[in-house]
C-alpha cells in the first residue's frame, strides 16, 4: 500500500464480495480523501455492497481495506472505526413507534455516547442539522418519507463522524430539503471524508470533489464533476433528426435529439454536460 | 398592546429575582402578558446565564426521551449503554415484545395442553414443540430488521454478539421460568417438566452458533425445529407404545447429559467465532 493510501480515509485495495455466484464487487481499488465523494453507477452496479463495507456492516471476501487508518477486521480496530464512523443505509428502516428524538437517541446509546445530558444536546444538534427541530417529538409514523430519511441522517451524524457513509440519501427529498442536505454534507466535509452515492449527477455536480463511476463492480472512472463531463468533450451533438452513428441518442424537451459518440462531419457539437459524460464511461465500460 | 401605566422598576427587579410578594407577582405578571414595554424592561434585570439555564433545563425535560412502562422497568436493571440499548429495542419494540409475550404464552400453555391432552401424547407433544421456544428467541434476537433502526445498527460499536445474546435473553427470559412453572402447576412429572429444557438450550445454541457462519439463523432454526418436531412427534403419532419410549428416551439423563455437550459445544463454537457475528460475511 502506498503513503497516499495509509494517508487517506478510506484505502480499498483488491476488494471483492460475492453472494453466490454474483461478484458484486470485484477487484475493486480506491483511496478516498477527505471531503464529499460521489459514487455514480447503474442498478446492480455493486455501490451498495461496496458501502455496506464501507460501513463496517460487511466484510470483504477478498482483498485490503482500511478505514480511518485502521483495518476493519481487527476487532479492536474496527470498534474504534465504529465510534467514528456514520451510515444511512439505501432503505433505513425506522421502527415507527419512536420519535424522531427516541430513535436518534437510541443510535447515540448504540454509539456508546453514556453521558445523558451530552446526548440530548448531541440529538438537539442533529434533528436541527436535518431540519427536524419542529417536529423531533412526533412519531415517526407521522413524518413524511423526506423527514423519515432525515431522521435517518440525524442517527449517521451523531457524534460528528470522520466518516460518513450515506447510501442513496437524497431519495424522497424535495429541492428545499436537497438543498439543506447538500448545505449539510459540505459543512460536514470540512473535517471529514464523505461518501455518497446517487444516480442524480446534479447532485453529484453540485457537492462533490469527486466522482467515482462504478459498473459491473469495479471503478471504471475516477476524477472530478469536470473530468467526468470533458470525458463528451467533442462527443456530444444536436441534430433535428436520429443519426444512426451515435452510441447513444434520445429526443430532449424542444424536440430536438441529442447524440453521443463518434460526431460526423459538420455536426453541430455542444458543450457536454456531466450526464453526456457518465453515459459515455457507462457504455464504454459495459461494453 | 399599549397600556396607561408601567410596573414599579424595583417590582420588577423583584420579580426577576424571584422575591416578589405574591400579590405584586400575580398583578406583575397579568400585566406583562399585555405590556411589550414592561417585557423588555424586564429583561434587564434578567441575568442572560440563569434565563439560558432555566430554558437549558427545560427544554431537557421536554427532550427527556419517552419510555414505555416495561423500558422504564428493564432499565433499572441496566446500567451499560449497550444495556440500554437492548433495553430501548427490546422492550421499546412491538416485535421484540411480541415474539417475547408469544414465547411466554407458548411455554406456559403446552405443558397445560400436554396434561389435558391423553397423557403420553401430550407429553410428547410437550417435548416436540417446547425446546423450539428459546430456538425462535435466539432467531428473532438475530434479526436485524427487529432492531429499532434496522441496518444502522450494524455500523455502531454496539454491533456484535453481545447485543444479540442479550436480546436473546430478553425475549426468552421470561419464557422458560412460565413453562417450567406451568408444568408444575399442571401436575406433569418433575422429570417431563424439565425434560424439554437442555434440548431447548441445545437447539437455540446451535442457532446461535449458525449466526457465526454464512447460514441465515432462521432458516436454520426452521430446519433444526421441524428435524426435532418430527423425529420427536411422527413415531410417537404412529404408535403409542413409540410415544411413551421417546418420553422416556428424551428425559433419560443420557439424552439429557447429551443435549448439555451439545449446547455447551455450540456456545463454545459461538463464543470462539464471536467476531463473525460484529463483523458479516453474509448480507
């Protein structure tokens, strides 16, 4: 492993997870800094497992992980990961008999957070984070989807973690509360490495540092918001009919379609965005 | 809201002091619900620290997290945090509750049905279903989607086989002491009343030994209970004189003695594979 790698949060090296026959993740290397980092890929892509191990809630079949600087298979180590670690699983499913307040309490116990008083204020500060502070003592069969999944959030930020590991977290979010998360997530990221995954790239846009696009179970392109779109640079055209030399097309709102691939001749090349560049390193890779 | 007249600047002090006569008080306070210019005065003889304290105080009385009757009576018995962890999600819960109340239920009534039932058969009854109690406590312990918050439990340091074995506990507690307390007040035999228990322990700690591997621990208990169930109750079905061997072979202090070695050699096996549990190979 190199310097950067036991420098960095989260050192991944040959990694693989099977269930059954399926390799969900596979041979799969990575360093991760701190800030926000963005994972990007298909259904069944392998973004789940990878940060279910992440999370410390999966071992690895094979490979090296280390998190934090420390390896997660050893137990002291991985308790030590633990208490500076937080995650909101794809579906967090919230026993809906607690309030919002109980259930985030609750996780700060299983946190070890002992000291009561430290934890009120500790749950204050979270379910403010989140934007719940109105509504932290109603069950949480009263919440809305949206509040439900920022509840979830509140749980992974207790205790101010060096990692934060967040499956698919703007799911059920309108604009507003998109908007608070991504507020959120940056002032978090100040002191700590943030890892999320989407299939929204706006998100991705607007948050990350960096982007990885996973496909099959491996990493198939790592760099900035930026890379990822100049990957379409010259790649990306508009024309008032189908053209069959493209890899791939589709008809946007003013009617018009647009082309990724090899341009034509005299094509009428526009600027790419960051979608036009993840379809791109999504086909390419899968082909 | 404007009013003619303003509270005296030392009734005021008073008040905020909190020496004042009763009667200046009610009259004070009456007229500061009305007055915006008497409120603010009376902000400055307010020491900041004391109001934020006061407000700090309540609001910890408000934010004090609720507890149902029977978490506030498990947790007097608790002191760690993962104590109050198992004591928030196991008595906090419906599901942990209710697969602890069907586990009591369920002990306490078959030695009821064994004895009213023709005497062998229902003993053999007894001895086919009772041990498949502490089995279905370990597997629900086991159940993540029990917990209070699901997967996110998974992640905390908290994760492991401790919480698993207390949860455990916590819902096979109370069902062992009703069965054997029900076979006694039902007028079974002493050796039939506890005949079920050590094959009990010896099947639940083969489920807990299964949570150390790849095997999911319900499939594995719904396996081991219908193996038990049936080898215990289709000879016996067949034929009385089978129905009253088999009560006679499970209550034998070699079955028993076996049962022990059984149980103790999986709770061994879990203890010495307790980190497959913190730390998951299967999804």
């Amino acid at each position: 492993m190199t310097t950067t790698a036991l420098t960095a949060s989260v050192a991944a090296d040959g990694l693989v997870k099977s269930f059954g026959a399926t390799r969900a993740v596979d041979d799969l290397s990575l360093t991760l800094p701190r800030g926000v980092v963005g994972l990007l890929g298909p259904n069944g892509a392998g973004k789940t497992t990878l940060l279910r191990m992440l999370a410390t809630v999966l071992a690895p079949d094979e490979g090296s992980l280390q998190l934090l600087g420390r390896h997660p298979s050893r137990p002291s180590e991985r308790l030590e990961i633990r208490r500076r670690l937080g995650y909101l699983p794809q579906t967090p499913a919230l026993y809906p008999g607690f309030t919002a307040f109980d259930l985030v309490d609750y996780v700060a116990v299983l946190k070890e957070h002992t000291d009561a008083a430290w934890r009120r204020d500790e749950c204050r500060r979270v379910l403010e984070a989140a934007g719940l502070s109105d509504v932290m003592h109603r069950k949480i069969r009263a919440l809305s989807g949206g509040m439900r999944q920022r509840v979830a959030l509140a749980c992974a930020l207790i205790g101010s973690p060096e990692l934060l590991v967040l499956d698919e977290p703007a799911t059920g979010l309108d604009p507003d509360q998109r908007l608070r998360l991504r507020s959120v997530l940056s002032r978090t990221a100040a002191n700590a490495t943030v890892v999320l995954s989407t299939h929204n790239t706006a998100e991705v846009a607007a948050l990350c540092q960096r982007v990885y696009v996973m496909l099959r179970g491996r990493i198939c392109f790592e760099g900035s918001p930026a890379d990822l779109a100049a990957v379409a640079r010259d790649r990306v055209w508009e024309d008032d009919r189908e053209d069959d030399r493209a890899i791939r097309s589709w008809q946007t709102a003013e009617g018009r379609f647009r082309h990724l691939g090899e341009p034509p001749a005299h094509a009428e090349i526009v600027v790419p965005t960051m979608d036009d560049g993840y379809l791109l390193v999504a086909r390419e890779g899968a082909s | 809201m404007r009013t003619e007249w303003h509270v005296r600047e030392e009734h005021l002090a008073e008040y905020a002091s909190g020496g004042c006569d009763p009667v200046v008080e009610a009259s004070t306070e009456a007229h500061l619900m009305r007055c915006d210019h008497c409120r603010a005065a009376l902000g400055q003889h307010l020491d900041r620290s004391e109001t934020e304290r006061r407000w700090r105080r309540l609001a910890d009385v408000v934010d004090q997290p609720s507890r149902t009757s029977t978490e506030r009576w498990g947790r007097r018995r608790t002191g760690s945090a993962t104590g109050l962890g198992v004591v928030r999600s196991a008595f906090g819960t419906p599901s942990l509750l209710w697969a602890g109340a069907v586990a009591v239920l369920v002990a306490a009534a078959l030695p009821v049905v064994a004895a009213s039932v023709h005497q062998t058969r229902g003993l053999v009854l007894l001895l086919a279903l009772a041990p498949l109690v502490p089995m279905a406590a370990v597997s629900v312990a086991y159940r993540h989607a029990s917990d209070p918050v699901g997967e996110i439990v998974l992640s905390t340091p908290a994760a492991g086989l401790r919480l698993v074995a207390m949860r455990a506990v916590a819902v096979g507690a109370a069902a062992v002491p009703a069965g054997l307390l029900s076979g006694w007040l039902a007028g079974l035999a002493p050796s039939v009343t506890v005949a079920w228990l050590l094959p009990g322990v010896a099947l639940a700690s083969l489920v807990m030994a299964s949570g150390t591997t790849r095997l999911d621990p319900v499939t594995v208990a719904v396996v081991l209970g219908l193996l038990w169930a049936v080898a215990v109750g289709a000879p016996a079905s067949l034929h009385a004189a089978a129905a009253a061997r088999l009560v006679d072979l499970v209550s034998a202090p070699g079955t028993q003695l076996a049962a022990l070695a059984v149980g103790g050699a999986a709770v061994l096996a879990t203890v010495a594979r307790r980190d497959a549990v913190a730390y998951r190979r299967a999804a």
